[in-house]
C-alpha cells in the first residue's frame, strides 16, 4: 500500500504544480490582453456613470446618498467633540466656581490681608474696626485715620469719641 500511496502523492503533487502553473499562465495572458483590459475598463466606467446617475436620481427624489451620509457623519463626530471640550470647560468652572471653592478662596484672601495690615499698622496702634461708620477704610482714607478728629470735636452727638479716628467704645 505505502507504494500505492507513494504514487497517488506524487501524481498529485506533478497534477497540482503545473495545474497552478498553468492557471498562473491563464490568468497572465488574460490580463494581457488588450480586449480583456479595454472591456474591463468600459465596465468600471460604466460603474461609475451609473453610480453618478443613482446619486442624481435620489437627489431628485430627496433621499440622501451614501457619500451624504458619510459627509453628516464626519460632521456629527466633529459636533460631538466640540461638545464634550465644551462640557469639559464647564465642568471645570463648576469645580472653580462651586461656594466651597470660592469661600475658600476669600477666607485664603482675607488672612493673606489682615497679615498685610499687621505688617504695616504701627507697633503702638490697634488695628481699626470694621462698621459701617469707617469710611476711612477704603484706599482714600488709609493716610488719614489718625488726623481725623474724633465725633464729639466734629460736634457729634455722642460724646466721649477717642483718639483713633471717631470711634466710640460703645461702639
């Protein structure tokens, strides 16, 4: 059996080699031939022409084509992305914006402040105190507080006004 065998796979492999090559040789001299490749050709063309006569016909129709729906595609991906930067950018001002941000920032402002008129109020001298009745807080009136005279000189009702600027202890 093992010559049997040995036969019938040589005869296959002698049939397979030149059945490829023969074939390979076919299909060469196929596309060789100009008869071949000009009606290949005209039939690509005429591919072409009929597709560009569907799009006419269903643009007359008002249905989209294919390339249409690619073209709106492409643009809604593009939209999409403009969005989500745009969502991103908001989510950031909410985080930057949110009270507790933001009271954390004035708190973090107002010490950084007081340090500053620590630092340039005179040893001897209090700190002034806010009300409503300090004007003289503003950047007009810092120069100013100690030659103010104080509300009972200036004819206040009140008397008893100390040397600090108008305010009362009462105050």
């Amino acid at each position: 059996m093992s010559d049997a065998s040995s036969v019938a796979k040589s005869l296959r492999d002698r049939l397979s080699g030149t059945t490829e090559e023969r074939l390979g040789r076919a299909l060469t001299d196929l596309l060789e031939n100009p008869l071949l490749t000009a009606a290949i050709g005209r039939a690509f063309d005429a591919r072409e022409k009929a597709s560009q006569a569907q799009e006419v016909a269903m643009g007359a129709l008002n249905i989209p084509s294919a390339g249409d729906i690619e073209r709106l595609t492409r643009r809604l991906r593009s939209v999409s992305h403009r969005l989500e930067g745009i969502e991103d950018g908001v989510h950031q001002l909410n985080r930057a914006l949110s009270p507790t941000g933001v009271e954390a920032r004035l708190s973090a402002i107002e010490e950084q402040l007081q340090a500053l008129g620590a630092r340039l109020q005179p040893a001897g001298e209090p700190p002034p105190r806010e009300g409503p009745s300090d004007r003289g807080a503003g950047a007009k009136g810092a120069g100013k507080a100690k030659a103010r005279p104080s509300k009972a000189a200036r004819g206040g009702k009140r008397g008893g006004g100390d040397k600090r600027g108008g305010h009362s202890s009462a105050s």
